[in-house]
C-alpha cells in the first residue's frame, strides 16, 4: 500500500521513502516543432486503458534532446526529473539508495525516477546508452504493463501513478553498451533530432544569452553552418559557450571587437581544431 507523497516522503508498505526534487530550471524548445508533436503523441493515451509509450530521443550531443524532454513536459503541465545514466550507474541507484540516517538507522532515498514515478511525473533518463543491461533490467517490468519496479534494497514494489511519463536520451555518436533486446522493444518510438536551422539556433542563442551582441551571433552563427557543413559534431551548445565566453571578454574589454573575442572563445574552446572557423585567418 502507498500512502500519497508529502513534498518530502512517502510510505510504502511500512517503508518511508525520503523523495527528491523536481528541476526547476528549464530552457525554452525553440523550433523544430515536429519532434514536439512526435514525443507529445508518444505520452498521449487515447482510451482508459491505453498506455503510454516510452520513447527514446536519439541525435547527437548539444542538440536538445534533454531540453526538448522537458520542454515537452511543460506542456503537459508535469514536473521534471532527471537521472543521469554512466557506466557505473547501478539497480539501486534507479530505484532507492539506503543511506545513513542521523540517529544512526537506515533512511531510504528515492531517486528522480521512482519520485516521479509517485508524484505522477516526467523521469528523463539522460544518455540511456551509456548504462548496463543490469542496470535497464531492473527497468524492465516499468517499461511495460506492469508499470511498477522492485526495490530489492527497501523490499517494496513501487508502482507508477498513471500520470507518470518516461523518456531515455541517447547520443548517437556512440554506445558504451548495446541495448538488450527485450528493452530496445520498450523504448519506442525512437525519435530523431537533428540540427536546428539557422533561424533556429540564431534565436536559441538570443533568447538565451540576454544581451548579446548581435555580431556575437553572426560570428557564432557561421562557426556552426561550416561546423555542420563539414558533419563536424559541434552544436549549439557549442556555439552557446563559444557566444557567451566571447561576450565575457567583451564585458571585461579583453577583446577590441566581436570578431576578436569570437577568435579567442573559438580558440580556448577547440584547440587546435579551431583554425578552419576563425574569423581573423
């Protein structure tokens, strides 16, 4: 039995759950409103014993997978939570982790996933390829009918509110770890997210870097159409730091112009990879 969350525990069958915190910072999705439209249909139930599905949103790092996750969240008026996959990330460390409490017991804490499972909310489970198939095992029976997951550490099952939503994000650069084939089935439909437009990332980079120099931007700008034209894998991520380290020089007056300060943002950035895109070459 599950006794509804406070803002800080829950009890499940005798067993005090100590819940984590929503985000609650997050960036507008600018544009490419299709992949919008695709994960929104992917969350949607259509009848009352329909499920919803748990997509995966594959594309390369920097491009907004995990901004689109939540972004996409906010519109259906939910919170957010996010689990950072690795390597190294563990069953308990999806589910609920036994730390030391302060009168010297056991106090069981809740990840972001089985918090928002509870409350009824969004769990991304940032860069899904980089965890191991033990680790998506314990995953398995949320993923499909059941809707529920087994804490062997607290000795509860925790079952998810129908309001509950998940999503997984997925680099496509490279995988530490071949998704098992009975999860690959569970993630789906798998949703591909590409580049922005130009128009797209020039107001990416206006709304949120407030006061940039418009220069800044048209610098930036052509960094990353020749970055994309030559498949390079820089973003506008990359231009978002490139922008704003340039716009710190400006501040401070370490820079004469844009262009100069664009050069030595590019060059602290990339390294050697930088001369092709500076602007004074």
């Amino acid at each position: 039995m599950t006794n509804p969350p406070t803002d800080n525990t829950t009890v499940i069958d005798g067993v005090t759950l100590h819940l984590a915190r929503p985000v609650t910072t997050i960036p507008p999705w600018i544009g490419q409103t299709e992949v919008m439209l695709q994960l929104l249909a992917a969350w949607t139930c259509f009848s009352d014993t329909d499920l919803p599905l748990n997509p995966r949103l594959l594309g390369k790092p920097g491009v907004g997978k995990t901004t689109l996750a939540c972004a996409a969240a906010g519109e259906i008026g939910l919170d957010v939570f996010i689990v950072q996959a690795t390597t190294d990330t563990r069953p308990e460390d999806l589910l609920v982790t036994p730390v030391l409490a302060p009168d010297g017991g056991v106090r069981y804490m809740a990840s972001p996933l089985v918090t928002a499972m509870l409350h009824g909310s969004v769990c991304i489970l940032d860069e899904g390829n980089r965890m191991s198939e033990r680790s998506w095992a314990s995953l398995a029976p949320l993923l499909d009918h059941r809707r529920s997951v087994d804490s062997v550490v607290a000795g509860v099952t925790i079952a998810a509110s129908p309001a509950f939503r998940f999503v997984t994000t997925m680099n496509d650069d490279a995988s530490t770890y071949e998704l098992p084939e009975y999860i690959h089935s569970r993630l789906m439909p798998q949703i591909f997210i590409d580049f922005p437009e130009e128009d797209e990332e020039r107001a990416i980079l206006q709304a949120q870097i407030d006061g940039v120099d418009p220069e800044v931007v048209d610098y930036v700008l052509g960094f990353l159409r020749a970055a994309h034209h030559a498949d390079l894998r820089y973003s506008v991520r990359d231009g978002l730091n490139v922008a704003r380290y340039a716009m710190k020089r400006l501040h401070r007056k370490e820079a004469t112009d844009a262009a100069a300060a664009v050069d030595t943002a590019l060059i602290l950035a990339l390294g050697d990879d930088a001369d092709p895109f500076l602007i004074g070459s």
